[in-house]
C-alpha cells in the first residue's frame, strides 16, 4: 500500500488526503501541524523516535528522569496570553514542551505593547522547552539562542522538517503513508549521499539533483552565521553570504558546476590587496587541490576585482561512499576555511 500511495500525485492513484485537504486551507503550517500531530498520536513508533530525536538530549541534559510523550494537542492557548504554540508535548513526568512549526514565514508579531518576537514570548511562557520547526534555516535571535529553555539540535540553531521524515520511514499505516508522501513532495528529505549529475541534461533529474546539493549548504550557513555572515539560496544549489563587520569581503557567492566548486570573494572596497594575501595563504594550506584566479567583472557601470577560488566536489567530499552528514559537514569546513581567511589581520 505505501508504494502505491506514494506515487498518486504522479499516477492519479489511491487518494492522499493530505494532499487533497491541502488546497482547502489558506494556512498550510496549521494544515501540516495537524497531520504531524495525527501521526504522532497514531504511531507509538513515530513518536518514540520523535522524542528521541527532539527531546532526549534535552531531557537528559536537564537531568530529568527517563520519560516519553504522553499528551499531543494542536493550537494549544495560554490563559492572559496572545500566545497560541502550534503543538504542546506534555511529557510522562508531568513536563511541557511547545513546538512552533514555520514554512518560510516570519514569526508573528504580538500585540503592540509587546515588541518582543514570538519565540522571545514563547520562552518566557510556563512551560519547560520551547522547540523551533523551519523548512529552511533561519535564526530565531541570540536572546533565544541563550535561553535555557530553548530545545535545539546540536548542529545548528533550529530543527527543519526534514530532520523528521526518517520517523515515518519503513511504517505501513495509510495515514503516515499519506504524510510520508507529502513530506517527499515538499521537499523535507534528508539530502542524498549522491549528489547527481548537475549538469544532466534532462531537466526534471537535473533540478532533483541540484536541490539535493541545496540541502548540504546548511551546516555552512550556521557555521558562516556564527562568523557575522547574513547567507541567502541562489539558483537553487548556490548560496550567497554577505557581511556588514569588519572583514575584508562584502560578499562570497558559492556555485557548483557539474564536478566543479567555485566560491567567488568579493573584496571590501579598499581591501582588495589584503583580501587576496589572505586567500592566497588560505589556498596554499588547504588540504584539497584548490586554484585561485583574480577576476575583473562588471556589476552595473562600474568593474570590480573578484578572486574565484575553485575545487572538484570529488575533493571536498572524498570517497563516494561518505555519508550525507560527512558530505555537509566537508563542504562546511571547507567553505568555513575561507570565511576565517577574509577576516581583518589582526
């Protein structure tokens, strides 16, 4: 049965309901919440290693006895509150978790007397972890970051969708078959191993695979966040990062071709000399074949000097046989290696 619905977007076969209730609200978050938490209650498998995905870590480092989820609701409201968190946990030793699950949209703002964002509202709430969901990483603020309430993945600032779609995975129930099937079709997949040719020339198997090496940029957007970088998705697999401290770069543009990867530095007015010794030296004690080439293009009316620094996938990634986590997890040192070169010498 599952393989079957997975592919009626596709074939027009069995109907998935998620999918087709999907078009009838204008609010897909609450539309996803409500499956997800359907799900959760349904599977005590789905949700045991929802927990252990989420919560553990957290629950341990709080000291807390061995627990689980107990109590699931959806749109749950806090009394002399504006505060509305998509789903509360109550957990079997009597505490409260609340998770808030975005899209791509911003936090919703409070009340006018109130200027705080919603998770700095959410955090200060009578409840004991407060938990972030984001298709797409986005930081929610140093001051949450902080708070010793604040349940995030080690590895980056908040959880994404996709960090959820491994519990739906070898279940044969109808219903998180329907989400199952949903999750793939937005997307919410763990990157692959194999990236793919980017190149292919049949365009569906080429935007497929250029999408998947999108999903790797993101332990290199929290790395680059963490050095003053504001980073933004290019043309589907590219990632722009821009930065307003004093570094010695405005902007790095990172683009992959075919085998290829290029990061191109834009050198802060002024700098261009010491931006390029800096890379120059960085290019000489980087462990993977790299080549440095300075560049005069043409933005608007004006020509600026750029330095393209260029590598192989095949050397930042190593064996074929890496993992999806060591991939994104090479791709940030690697990247992460330049980004330290272009800060200001001391």
């Amino acid at each position: 049965m599952p393989g079957h619905l997975e592919e009626s977007c596709v074939t027009g076969g069995p109907v998935n309901l998620f999918w087709s209730t999907r078009s009838m609200t204008s609010s897909k978050e609450d539309h996803l919440t409500e499956f997800f938490a359907a799900a959760l209650e349904l599977s005590t498998k789905a949700r045991d290693a929802y927990f252990d995905t989420v919560i553990k870590g957290f629950a341990h480092r709080k000291g807390w006895a061995r627990c689980g989820i107990r109590g699931i609701e959806t749109q749950f409201s806090f009394d002399d509150s504006t505060c509305r968190p998509d789903l509360m946990l109550t957990l079997t030793n009597g505490k409260r978790i609340i998770c808030e699950h975005k899209l791509n949209s911003i936090q919703t703002p409070g009340p006018e007397c109130d200027e705080r964002d919603q998770l700095e509202r959410y955090v200060e709430l009578p409840v004991d972890g407060v938990v972030y969901v984001r298709s797409e990483l986005k930081s929610p603020g140093a001051r949450v970051l902080r708070h010793p309430k604040y349940v995030r993945p080690a590895e980056r600032e908040h959880f994404l969708w996709r960090d959820f779609y491994h519990i739906f995975k070898d279940q044969d129930h109808r219903f998180i078959a329907w989400l199952r099937d949903g999750f793939q079709q937005m997307g919410f997949t763990p990157p692959h191993p194999s990236v793919g040719d980017l190149k292919a020339t049949d365009e569906q198997e080429r935007d497929k695979n250029r999408r998947n090496f999108a999903k790797l940029w993101t332990r290199t957007r929290t790395s680059g966040q963490e050095l003053g970088w504001d980073s933004e998705a290019g043309s589907i697999s590219d990632l722009y990062m821009t930065n307003e401290r004093r570094v010695l770069a405005s902007m790095v543009y990172c683009s992959v071709k075919s085998d290829g990867l290029r990061i191109r530095v834009s050198p802060r007015k002024g700098c261009v000399n010491a931006c390029f010794t800096q890379i120059e030296q960085a290019v000489k004690t980087q462990s993977v074949r790299t080549e440095l080439n300075p560049k005069r293009i043409r933005r608007g009316d004006a020509k600026f000097t750029v330095y393209d620094i260029t590598t192989t996938l095949s050397g930042v990634f190593g064996p074929s046989n890496q993992s999806a986590d060591d991939m994104e997890d090479r791709l940030c040192a690697f990247v992460t290696h330049f980004l330290l070169a272009v800060r200001m010498p001391k």
